[in-house]
C-alpha cells in the first residue's frame, strides 16, 4: 500500500513539475485569462461550494473544534464574492515575471541583466482555511508557479471543490490542469511526503497553528518560507489620543479575532493607564472581550480576571486579550522582545521621537504608528491576496505577494568574450 501511495504521489509531484515548465512561458495574457475565469467559477459554483463547506463545518462543530478555527473554515456567499473579487486584482497587477531587478554592461562588453522568474513548483500546507486555497492558486498562477495543496481534513470538502473549480477554470482556458493539485487525499502521510518532495518542490509555505508550523520548519527538506502564528502588540504611549485608543484597540481586537493580524497584547504606559484603560477596556467589554489583567490593570479596571504569565505567550484567535501596564517605552520594548512572534506591533503616540524609536528598535515583518493591525494583510497592502505573511528574514518578509513568489536568474550575453 504505502508503495502505491509513494507512487501515486510521485506521479502528482512530477505531473506539477511539467506543468511549472507550461507555465514558466505563459503570457500575461494567458495568466490572466485563468485568472477571470477562476473569479467567475468561484461565484457561478457558490451553491456547490457553500454545500461542501457546510459538511466541513457540520463535522467541525461535532468534533469540537474551537470558534477560532470554525470562523477560518465558514465560508458564505459575501465571503466567496470577496475572494472572487482578489483574483480580480491579482488580474489587474503587474505580472513580475520577466522584470528586470537590475543590470549592467562590463568593461568586457558582456552585458548583465537579474530577471525575476518564477519558484517552479510551490508547496503549501495549511489547515481549515479554504479561503488560502484560492489565494495561493490565483498568486502562484500570476506568478507563473505551479502549486500543490495539502490543505488538511478541517476543509477536506471545500478544498475539494475549489480544486475541481479551479482547475475546470484552467481546463476551459487551456491552461496545465495541474498547474493546481491537492495531495488531501494522502492525509497527513502526503503531507510528510511533500515536506521531503526536494527535486519536486522549489518551496514549502506552512500556514496554521504554530505547531503546524514549526512540524514544518523542523522535518522539511525542501526550503521553506516562514509564516508565523501571530502574538500582536500595540503600546499605549503616555501621549496617545483617547479616541484614536479606543477605536483601532477594539479594531484589533474585535474585528475578526481569529486572524494571525489581531491583537492579543494591549501594553499601557503607567502615566496613561487611568486616563486610557477605563474607556478602552470598557469598549472592549461592551463586544464581549474578556480582559486578562496584570495588577496595576486590575486596579484600574476591575471587569477583568488576572493575567498569567501563559498569558503574554498566547495567541488566543478568540475574544481574549491581555493586558499590561509598563513603566514607559523601554519596558514595552523589553516585553515585545521577550514575547513577540515578530509578526505585527504598533505604537498609539503623539510623540515623534517614541514613535521612530519603536519603530526602528522593534524587531516584526510589520510596524506601525497609530494604525490597527488587521491592516497587516496581502489585500489591504495592495497586493490582491496573500499567499501568507512570512516571519523570517530571509527571501521575504511580512505579507507576500506576486513578486515575493519569485526568485532571479541572471541573463549574460556576449560577443565571444572569453576571461583572461
């Protein structure tokens, strides 16, 4: 059986292959035109997808999975238009295939010139996100990838039939078919087996759980771009404005709270702890966020229960939220150090100077002044979607988009030049 498993694979894995090298020289035009009929597929099959999505969820709510996770699994009709609505976008964008990233001409002659090109074959692992499904397709088309998905058995339905929409689409426009596969069906041993794919796969992008994650970081030996579980931070410096708090703090937090961009952390400068944390946490309260406190908090606001230390390490994706009062800036820096996953932090202040210091001391894919941070996100920076928000330092880092899929080669021509 497991021969037969290995080889079934491998058959995928090398039919994704040659589909890459098909789409390595597709046109803009050719991208494109997959891309249009994709956005209209996902809506004109909204009714298939929806049904499948509900046996997802069905099954889901049975196995008690958390809310978290259960809002990153539902689909709805709004839901499907909006990601119809970023293939659209991705449509609109430059295709980065082909860019030239900079050139020159030597002494010799020879003329030099680095040109973007696309990964090959980009591997994804991701677990009860089918919304990931139709974003990584749509970006690893555009940018000339082609893509295998393990998308987990939280979603095993919906993926099923994204996948079959995705690739009738590609069908219909004459574009490789398998240019998008699913391993789903070959459990967690596919997922395994696509982690030590090297010669297959170009690239491996884990999306989920930090666990999930950090199970790839750990076996895989095919590289693997980094996309880490979101413990977020904003600071309340002495200066920020009352109203400005209130807003983007609910923002981050309530917006959508099992996101890897919403907030999980709230830090308040000892000064402004008792003009800011009453109205703040008090908004908090009203959409029925739970407020786990430190003491100098709890003595401010006594609608709260006391923070634990496992506290300023968890990346709750629910209505909870930590929260601590600091000395002032340098002891906000010293706990996002200690307890940040480098993802997402911002600063609320009216001071100029705190606020270029956070934000060149402060070590994340993304830094803001005054801004929510469910503004760290592939379609809100322009990009269309996101094939994920990368952590680590190397190749990419925060949201990635189309040129983020691709790497360079350089391009020499000559006039028989040879070296001396």
């Amino acid at each position: 059986m497991a021969d037969t498993l290995t080889l079934t694979l491998t058959d995928k894995l090398t039919a994704a292959r040659e589909a890459a090298r098909a789409l390595a020289t597709a046109t803009t035009a050719q991208k494109n035109a997959a891309l249009r009929s994709i956005a209209e597929a996902v809506v004109a099959d909204a009714a298939r997808i929806l049904a499948a999505n509900e046996e997802d969820l069905v099954r889901g709510r049975e196995s008690g999975m958390p809310a978290g996770l259960q809002d990153r699994l539902r689909l709805d009709e709004k839901r499907l238009g909006s990601l119809s609505a970023a293939v659209l976008e991705i449509v609109a964008l430059p295709d980065p295939v082909g860019d030239v990233v900079r050139g020159s001409s030597l002494e010799n002659g020879l003329k030099l010139t680095q040109v973007r090109v696309p990964f090959g074959v980009v591997g994804a692992i991701y677990e009860a996100r089918p919304n990931v499904t139709i974003d990584i397709a749509a970006l690893t088309l555009k940018s000339g990838n082609a893509v295998v998905l393990r998308g987990g058995s939280a979603a095993e339905r919906t993926n099923t039939v994204l996948v079959e929409v995705i690739r009738s689409a590609l069908d219909a426009t004459g574009m490789p078919v398998d240019a998008v596969q699913s391993i789903d069906e070959f459990g967690r041993e596919g997922a395994q087996q696509l982690m030590r794919a090297r010669g297959f796969v170009d690239v491996l992008i884990p999306r989920g759980s930090a666990d999930l994650i950090n199970t790839v970081v750990a076996e895989s030996t095919v590289p693997v771009i980094e996309t880490g579980a979101g413990i977020v931070h904003v600071y309340l410096d002495e200066s920020a404005d009352l109203d400005q708090a209130v807003d983007i703090v609910h923002n981050s937090k309530v917006q959508r709270p099992s996101v890897c961009n919403a907030l999980e952390t709230l830090l308040v400068h000892e000064s402004a702890a008792a003009r800011l944390l009453p109205p703040v946490l008090a908004r908090l309260r009203e959409s029925g966020v739970t407020i786990h406190a430190d003491q100098r908090t709890l003595a401010v606001f006594g609608d709260a229960v006391a923070a634990t230390d496992d506290d300023w390490a968890t990346e709750y994706m629910s209505l909870d939220l930590a929260v601590r009062v600091v000395d002032d800036l340098d002891e906000a820096l010293d706990h996002i150090r200690r307890y940040s996953t480098h993802h997402t932090e911002s600063i609320l202040t009216n001071d100029v100077g705190r606020a270029e210091r956070f934000l060149a001391e402060v070590d994340s894919a993304v830094v803001m002044v005054n801004a929510s941070t469910r503004f760290t996100d592939g379609g809100e920076f322009g990009f269309g979607a996101e094939v994920g928000i990368s952590t680590q330092k190397l190749h990419a880092r925060g949201p990635m988009g189309l040129s983020e899929l691709t790497s360079t080669k350089w391009v020499v021509r000559g006039s028989g030049q040879v070296r001396g």
